[in-house]
C-alpha cells in the first residue's frame, strides 16, 4: 500500500482518530488503498469496524488526523460511494418490490421526484441480474429470504455504479447461495476497477477476497497483506481475551 501516491488513492487515512462527541472509538489508523483494491476490515465486536465505515461516508467526524476519499472529503465524495449496511432501516413489511428497493440507488441520480429513464430501469435489471435475481424483481422485499434480501441491498449499491463500496458485514446471516453470488459479483466489481472496503468476522472470507486486510480492536493493530496480517501472534495481540488456534491452516478464534 506504500507506494500508491496519496494523489492516486482512493482512500487515504493519515494519523486518523474517529468517534463520537469528541471521544474515540478508534484510533492510529493509517491506510491507502488504490482503485480496485479489496479491504477487508478485521476484529471483535465494538473493534470500531462500523465506525470506521461510517467515517468513510463521512457520517463519524475526525478527531485527529486527514482523510480523503476518491480525492475529496468523505463528506463530498458520498455520492461516489455505494454502501450495504449491517442492518437495513427499510421495513420488511413495507410493500416495496425488489425492483423498486434497487430503484432507490439510482435516486441520486435521477432525483426524487423525476421520473425513471430507460437507463435507470436497466441499470437495476442489470444489478439484480447480476445478483441472480431477475426472476425476484416483482416480489415484494419483505417476502425474500435474508440472503435474498441482502442481495437485493448489495444490487441497490451497485446499481448506483459507484467509484467506492462500503459493506459492513455483508455475509451475517446469509445463505451459502447467496454467498457465492455476493462474492463472486464483488470479484467482478473489484476487477472493473471499484474499491471495495467491507468488514467482517470471518478470517476465511477475509484471506479469500481481500487484498489487504486492516486488523482493529480500539486502534490499527496491523494493516498489509493477508499473510502478514493475520498471523497468530498479531491476532492474539489485536483481540487479546480469545485464544487462537490453528487446524488445517485455518486460523480459528475461540471465545474464552
């Protein structure tokens, strides 16, 4: 990551602090990333995962430290950026259709209250497809399955074509199906040139996808490749009170 120049980067952290009402959830975090790398942001629960995430939409103020995204400030650069929350706010009993959830990502472009072009209904047919729901895009959003609804979530973020996507836990509660389409549409996303960040508690997923792994507990433990990163020894440091084993070269977290 040190040699992507901060002009180039599409996310640039430096000396970073981020919390809420002038206190801290997380501290010394220094990251670049280049367009089309793949973060995956590792550590326990309260590690300040999602706040670093929602710092990144510019959501979570600076207390110390520089950010940018894709150039700008993270304020200024949100409308370049997708995000698929951990939990989403839309209510499953809403009677909205797949379609018309993914819909919803081409709001910022379109406007509110314009009417829906002819690029803007294919670019969520093309989202859901990708995603292996087009046979869904009539079904009501309540009536989905959780991995299905999660697909649908991620089809809404990319459907708004962004430079940067934010996932915050993506694979909770989700379907080995839909897992695989989840991965292999975020593959295909990476490949084309977006950057991805997303956070998770699963090593495997994390050594798999991501090309950098960013390991936090309160603070940046250690930041770089999978292989220098999630070692047993810098997980023991990074979550301190759970024991770490090793079977079959998995590396696997055990609570005490």
């Amino acid at each position: 990551m040190g040699d992507v120049a901060v002009a180039d980067a599409a996310l640039h952290y430096s000396g970073v602090s981020v919390g809420y009402h002038g206190t801290p959830v997380l501290t010394d975090v220094d990251l670049k990333l280049a367009s089309g790398q793949r973060l995956a942001l590792v550590g326990p629960n309260g590690a300040g995962k999602s706040t670093l995430i929602k710092s990144i939409l510019g959501l979570v103020p600076l207390l110390t430290g520089t950010a940018t995204v894709l150039g700008r400030t993270p304020t200024h650069a949100r409308t370049l950026t997708g995000y698929v929350p951990q939990t989403d706010s839309l209510d499953a009993d809403f009677p909205v259709t797949a379609a018309q959830v993914v819909m919803m990502g081409r709001y910022r472009r379109i406007g509110w209250w314009r009417p829906t072009r002819a690029a803007d209904r294919r670019a969520v047919r093309e989202a859901l497809d990708r995603l292996g729901l087009a046979d869904h895009a009539g079904k009501h959003f309540g009536v989905l399955s959780g991995g299905q609804r999660q697909r649908v979530l991620l089809a809404r973020a990319i459907a708004a074509e962004p430079q940067l996507l934010l996932l915050d836990e993506p694979f909770n509660g989700v379907d080995a199906l839909s897992q695989e389409a989840i991965l292999s549409v975020l593959r295909q996303l990476s490949t084309a040139g977006t950057t991805l960040v997303l956070s998770t508690h699963d090593l495997t997923l994390a050594r798999e996808l991501a090309d950098t792994i960013c390991l936090l507990n309160g603070r940046q433990w250690a930041v770089g490749p999978p292989a220098e990163t999630l070692t047993v020894d810098t997980l023991r440091r990074a979550y301190g009170g759970h024991a770490i084993e090793v079977d079959g070269g998995r590396t696997l977290l055990v609570e005490t």
